[in-house]
C-alpha cells in the first residue's frame, strides 16, 4: 500500500487528507480493521515511537496510551502489585508482561485515558487484548497480533475498532518535512537515543540513583521525547504517575504533573480502595465518581441523591488532614523535564509530590539555584545536555 485515503484532516472540514510516502514506496503499516482517521495515525506513529525506544532502552515491553498526540500515561512490563491490580480494577487475572505495561500506563491516569490509542512494544497477546475489550480506546498500534488477540479487538466498537499492525524494522529518512500556512519545515529526524549514560553527571551532593530509579528516569525522558512541549513527567515503579504536557510555562507542567501524581497515589489510599459500588456501574463513571471523591469537590459526588448512583454504601469523606497524613508517605518519585528548570520552585513543587530523582537538560542562569534546592530535600539530579522538545 502506497496511499491511504482518510475521510478528512484535523477536523470534518479540512478535505481530501491522506497518508503517503515521499519517495512513493510502500507505506511501512497495515489496517488490520477499522478506519483509523487523521489524529488516530498522528498518535499511533508517536505513541509506536515511544514504546519501540522504551523497550530498546530497558530491555523491558512498554506500552502507551496516548490522546491528542501526547501520552496519558506510558509503563514497562513488570509485574502488578495487589495494590496496582486493585486500583485498576484488574482482580487476579494472571497478565503477560506486555498486558502488565498496559494495565499500568492506562491506570496511571485514567480519566485522560479515557477513548486512548494504545501502543504496544511487543507483540499483542491474548492476556493484552482481554485486558483492552472492556476500556473505551480508539485504537491500537503493535508490531503484531496472535490470531486470539485479533479477534477479541476486532469484536470491540461492534467490529469498527481501529487495528494497526507497524513494520518494527522501519526507519525513516535522516530529514522530516512539514508544511505550516503553505511553507515548507525540513528538520534532521530526531534519533537522539537515550541510554543510562544520559544519567551519568550527576550534580547534586546526593548521587546515588538507583537501578529501578535510572530505569524510571529513562522512561520520564522517552516519554517526554514525544509529549507536546512543554512537559515535566513524575515516574514511580517503572509507570508515569503524572505528564504534564503543552504548557507555556514550566512551573506549570511541574504542578499539573505533580497534581496528576497525587491523585494516583490517592487512588490508592485505603478508604479509596475499599469503595463499595454499584452493580453494573460503568467503567467511566466509577473513574469519575473517584476523581470526585478523593477532589475537593468531593461533595459533588457525596450528596444525598447523588451518592446512590455510584455507590452501593455512602462512603465516609476523606478529609484534608488524612490526604495529607497519606501523601507524605509517597517518596521515591522520579522526574524529568524536556527543557530546564529554569527556577527552583519547580524541584520545591516536585519535593511535595515524593520526587527523589531529578533528570534534565541542564543550561538555566539558575542552575545553581536549581542544583541548592536539590541539596536542601537530598534529590539526587542529573545534566544531560540534551532538550527534549516535541512539536
């Protein structure tokens, strides 16, 4: 296949739009089912993109789950605590290691995975398609199917479910091109690997990083490669917990991220786990009724008339003082930046949210300022030199 047509660009009124090659060779994917549109193709080559480096940087499967050509959430295939099989609603489902890196970059933030596109480093197996049939996604991209996986997705959307099988050996071309208002962009494609050598200067007075952090690290930077700038990404046993995306300002992405960090680990706070719900409630409004509860608008949710529609008992609220007592048991969290921080304030916000491990670019006026703050909380920090942006 040289062409694919699709039914419009963007938006319904941005017509013809189609895929094609530059040099006129063949396209390197098939449509295995579905009709996947303009965005469904802009979110499979990035999320494909960033689970394909994931698993060649770790050595571990990856999976992505991505809206509006940025990640919701992105994980490595290790195993599930009961913990993580409780707050994702899993049970105990025995789950191969490339459904396990699902599971979790799906469960890292699940209202804005709401409708995703899934990408998977690895072939999609049984166990993955299962644990894909009952969430509302879009799509998926993977290197390849087993005929048991195809069938379950294809019986997903009543047969319309957007299945895309990627060519894993295709590279493209060393310059990209891009057309904006009628002028022609020409770039280098970014190749740039990122290795656990891109931890090695460390520049705080805490230095060590270890193992299952480094790997945390190199998640936060892959992830961010191929998130909408500006981004700061928190990453805690091998899953995001928070991607704070296409903001103008940097202190901005380190609280929405930091915010998205708090909320999972709320999520998993006892009187959270052990809400009562209503038979047949959907998946969708059992994630919002959680949202709300554990928000502080929480009342919203707890209201008399209101409660019933979700749970089964009337929950006790959990109060400003318990959320506190609990988020201060998070710790260990790792964060990177696509760009530097160009102020302190952003380590002293991630310091409220468990960060531990800081990876960066590196490059501020500030640095030392940075790099003080840093030595203040005991974070360990690395300089990489290298900027992550991704428009």
């Amino acid at each position: 296949m040289t062409e694919l047509e699709l039914k419009y660009g963007c938006n319904p009124n941005q017509k013809p739009a189609r895929l094609f090659m530059d040099d006129g060779g063949a396209l390197p994917f098939s449509v295995h089912n579905g009709k996947p549109g303009y965005i469904n193709f802009m979110d499979a080559l990035n999320s494909w993109q960033l689970v394909r480096e994931l698993k060649e940087a770790t050595g571990l499967p990856a999976a992505a789950s991505f809206k509006h050509v940025s990640p919701a959430g992105a994980a490595l295939g290790t195993p599930l605590t009961e913990t993580d099989r409780r707050m994702y609603f899993i049970g105990g489902t025995e789950l191969s290691p490339i459904a396990c890196a699902y599971a979790k970059a799906r469960g890292a933030d699940r209202l804005c995975s709401y409708g995703d596109w899934v990408a998977l480093s690895d072939v999609c197996d049984e166990s993955a398609a299962r644990l894909l049939q009952p969430e509302v996604s879009d799509g998926i991209i993977a290197p390849g199917y087993t005929d048991e996986a195809l069938a379950i997705l294809k019986s997903k959307r009543k047969g319309g479910y957007n299945i895309i099988e990627i060519d894993p050996d295709y590279v493209p071309k060393a310059e990209e091109r891009r057309n904006i208002f009628g002028i022609t962009f020409e770039q280098g494609h970014n190749f740039l690997k990122i290795t656990p050598d891109s931890l090695t200067n460390v520049v705080t007075e805490a230095k060590d990083i270890p193992a299952d952090a480094k790997n945390d690290l190199l998640l936060a930077q892959i992830t961010l490669k191929y998130t909408q700038s500006n981004s700061v990404c928190y990453v805690k046993n091998g899953q995001t917990i928070g991607v704070g995306a296409g903001q103008q300002s940097r202190i901005h992405c380190t609280r929405l991220a930091g915010s998205k960090a708090d909320i999972w680990w709320l999520r998993q706070h006892p009187k959270v786990l052990g809400l009562s719900f209503v038979d047949g409630i959907k998946r969708a409004d059992r994630d919002n009724a959680i949202d709300l509860y554990i928000s502080e608008e929480y009342e919203d949710i707890l209201a008399e008339g209101v409660w019933q529609n979700a749970f089964s008992i009337k929950p006790e609220v959990l109060t400003s003082a318990e959320k506190k007592v609990w988020g201060a048991q998070l710790t260990g969290v790792s964060v990177g930046s696509d760009a530097f921080f160009p102020f302190s304030d952003n380590v002293e916000r991630a310091y409220k949210s468990g960060v531990r491990y800081i990876v960066q670019p590196g490059g501020s006026v500030r640095d030392q300022d940075v790099i003080d703050a840093c030595n203040r909380h005991g974070i360990a920090m690395a300089f990489t030199d290298n900027r992550l942006f991704h428009h």
